[in-house]
C-alpha cells in the first residue's frame, strides 16, 4: 500500500512532464507556420501545396531586383522562417523532446 501513491505520482510527473514538452514541439511548429504564412502573403504566393522554403526563395528572387527595399524585407523574413526550422529540427534531436516526439508522432519538417 506505500508504493501506490508514490507510484501514482511519479506517473503524473511522467504525464504533466510530456505535456508540457508536446506543446512546446507544438509552439515551436506554429511559430514556423505563421512565419512562412507571412512570407506567402507578402508574395502573393498563396499555394496550398506543401511547404518548402526553396520554393519561396526562388520567387523572391524573380519578383524583386537586387536593389528593391522590399526584397531585404521578405529575405530577413526568410531568414527568420529558416532560423525557425532549424530551431524546431534541433528540438526534435533532444532527449526528452525526441522521446514524446516519437510517442506523438510528430517529425521534422
């Protein structure tokens, strides 16, 4: 009978712990989206295809010339989608995230 409610907490430590990890992961994707959701708007790109920087990079270089303010605009904006990216990939590789990752089924993106 002593063992039960250490039991019983440990597991709600183990619960409250991973759902704290899975919305960070989920905070940190959302953060993503909205950044590369602003880079359409602003490229007037609205494709509802799968998301792929390289693509949004290749129609900033062909909308704008080299010298046009706005293009330095939508290229920190890139930047930032790009920091962002990277930023969630390297949380996914850490150890507590990668182990409530998997158990959601969330990936790299």
């Amino acid at each position: 009978m002593g063992f039960i409610p250490i039991l019983l907490t440990l597991t709600s430590f183990i619960l409250l712990f991973g759902m704290v990890v899975n919305h960070s992961i989920a905070q940190k994707k959302e953060q993503y989206k909205a950044a590369v959701s602003n880079l359409r708007q602003q490229l007037a790109a609205c494709s509802k295809t799968e998301v792929n920087l390289d693509n949004i990079q290749a129609a900033i270089e062909s909308q704008f010339e080299s010298g046009h303010p706005e293009r330095k605009k939508i290229k920190t904006q890139l930047g930032q989608a790009k920091l962002l990216k990277h930023q969630y990939n390297e949380l996914i590789k850490t150890t507590p995230y990668s182990i409530v990752a998997k158990i959601t089924g969330q990936g790299r993106i």
